[in-house]
C-alpha cells in the first residue's frame, strides 16, 4: 500500500545512518513551531482552503563527522528521525500526525540547514462520501508526506541550547492509492530551538575528497514496477498497474548519473475510468476501443548516497492513445543496490502536482 514507500525510505536511511556510525555519537533534539497557509496548487481545493495551518516539528539528529566518503563528500549531514503534528485550521481538513525519516545539509559555516524528510502521516478526517465529501484532499486516513524545512541555526549558544529559524514546505498526499486525491501544500514561517545532548568531545571533521570523475562505461538497465491505483472517477476501484523500463546510464562522478531510457505502462485504472466515460456518455469522443497501455521515453539523473541514490525523472509519451493529465510527466524516487547489479526501487510518478501513483520495482544494472 501507499505508506510502503516512506517506510522503506526511513528503513534505508536508518541502515544507512547506522553504517556510517563508525564514529563517536553526537546528538541533538529540536522543537519547531509553525504558523502559515495552504497554497492553492489546485483549483478543486479551493473550498478547502479557510484558516491557516499550525504545528510542531520534533526532531532527534545524528551528526555525521566524514567517518564515510559520502558524509565528506555532502558536508557532513545529519540524519533523524521526526514527528510532525498539523492543525489544518479548518475542521473538514482536521488534524495530521506523521513520522519521518530525515537528513540535514549545511551551507554557509553550518548555519544554514536544509532538511529534507519523508514518512507517513496520519489524517484525523479524510474524505467520507456521507460523512466529510467535502475533503476531497485527502481519500485515507493513512498518507505519504514530505517535509522540507529551511533554517538559519546557531548551535550550543547557552549551556547546550541554541535557537533556530526559517520556512517549512509540508506534502500531503496518498499517492492516488485511493480517491480522491488533490492533497495539501504548506508554506508556514517556523521558529524553534536545538539542544545538544553531547557537548563535549566533539569528534573533528574528517578531511573531504573533491568530487572527482568515475571511470565506468555505459550500463544497461531493465526494470520493473508495479503498484495500484484509482481514477479520480468515484467508485471505479483500485487498480493494479505495471510498467517494464529499460535504460542507459552513465556514472559521471562519485555523486551524479545521467541516464535515458524508455517504458510501456500498463495502466488498469485507464481501461476501467474509459469504459465508465463511454457508458455514462460523459466524454462523446470516446468510442470504447482506446487503448489504456502507453509508452513514454524519458531522461533523468542519479544524485548518489553510497548505494542509495535519488532519482529524478523526466519523460514524453510516444504513443498516447487516450489522453489523461497530458503528455509529459515527472517521476522521483529512490534506489538502492541490494547487490552490485541488483537493485530496488521505490517511486512517485505523477503529471506536474498531479500523482498517478506509487511505483514498487524491482531491477538489474549489466
């Protein structure tokens, strides 16, 4: 289901903070109030936007000091865990609680921080054809989420404590798993404060490597994924999807891949969503005897953690029978390196902020 992709997230980046603690433990806590709006990304959440959003943001950080070539080559991030509590301001939107996974980077002598977090969250009251109609953001009480949260931070300025402050991006979302599906964004101010656990020693930081070239030829990729998903149409019901990918890449550095590629989409909930369009004499145009499969071609890039590695897709339909959300369309995800040439991967494809789904997939790299 949708929230197998945040927990696989939080499972990889806990493994992957746990192998690059060969070092000394150093770790802080955090507290972030939030108070700001829900941005009108879509029009059918117009109704929906009536107070404005208020929150915490409870974070526990692991520092990094370079133990792993990918902790030198990033900066030394922190990873963490945290939890996210959301007061909507408007009651047919009701309350979010989430969990996260998150991993921070530091610019400008380390005052400032970029965090980046994924996980689940919880909404107090999604959509109920009888009970709630209006919430059409929000189809499960179970979502995805990502949080982006953009600081200015002074560390350890009284007896451990220190103050921070800056903006906050928070995604709701169920990944079009079930409708309907236009979910939430927020833009909040938020101001807050850290406290190290461990003041002293503090371990120094491990010389950094320059991000030198990767000598390694063309590689030939094949890839599935699978996955369910629903119409926007109400009652059509869940549907299984495939899509078989095969793709070059081209590893450039230690840290970056171009790749290129392309993939059929076997795509259920289309054939269901034209069949009800043709019966309900919704759409005239449509005869019934389009094909629901389509195939796009795309390019992308690789943006390396040590096996991990985030990805970030751009891509064209080629044959395109039956037109839904337009032509082009945008994927982001993960994927990690169980093996030297086996991999798994976890992805969001979607048609600008329109999701389609949450891709499960499975591939090897030649």
């Amino acid at each position: 289901m949708i929230f197998r992709l945040p927990l696989l997230f939080v499972a990889l980046l806990f493994c992957l903070g746990i192998q690059a603690q060969d070092n000394a433990r150093f770790e802080e806590l955090d507290a972030n109030y939030y108070y700001g709006s829900i941005l009108r990304h879509n029009k059918d959440i117009a109704h929906l936007i009536q107070g404005h959003p208020t929150g915490l943001v409870l974070s526990y950080n692991r520092k990094t000091f370079g133990a792993r070539r990918w902790e030198r080559t990033y900066g030394y991030p922190d990873w963490g865990l945290s939890f996210v509590y959301q007061n909507s301001g408007y009651s047919v939107l009701g309350e979010n609680y989430g969990l996260y996974a998150h991993a921070n980077f530091y610019f400008l002598k380390r005052h400032l921080m970029l965090r980046i977090g994924q996980g689940i969250a919880y909404a107090s009251n999604p959509f109920d054809l009888n009970d709630n109609f209006k919430n059409n953001a929000y189809g499960s009480d179970l979502l995805s989420s990502t949080y982006v949260l953009l600081n200015f931070k002074w560390e350890d300025l009284f007896s451990g404590f220190g103050v921070q402050a800056g903006f906050h991006f928070l995604h709701y979302s169920n990944g079009n798993f079930r409708a309907p599906n236009s979910s939430t964004n927020a833009l909040t101010f938020n101001l807050g404060i850290n406290y190290q656990l461990n003041r002293s020693p503090k371990p120094e930081y491990q010389g950094r490597e320059n991000d030198t070239a990767v000598k390694d030829k063309i590689r030939f990729n094949f890839l599935v994924r699978a996955g369910v998903n629903e119409s926007d149409y109400l009652n059509l019901g869940r549907q299984p999807f495939l899509v078989l990918s095969a793709f070059a890449d081209k590893r450039l550095s230690y840290t970056s891949s171009l790749l290129f590629g392309a993939e059929v989409f076997f795509s259920k909930f289309l054939e269901k969503e034209i069949e009800y369009l043709v019966a309900s004499q919704l759409d005239r145009d449509l005869t019934g005897d389009e094909d629901y499969r389509r195939v796009g071609m795309f390019v992308g890039h690789d943006l390396h953690f040590d096996r991990l590695s985030v990805l970030a897709q751009l891509g064209y339909y080629v044959y395109y029978p039956y037109d839904f959300e337009g032509r082009t369309y945008i994927r982001a995800g993960l994927r990690y390196f169980f093996l030297p040439k086996l991999f798994g991967v976890v992805s969001m494809k979607s048609h600008g902020a329109k999701v389609e789904g949450v891709e499960f997939g499975v591939g090897v790299r030649l």
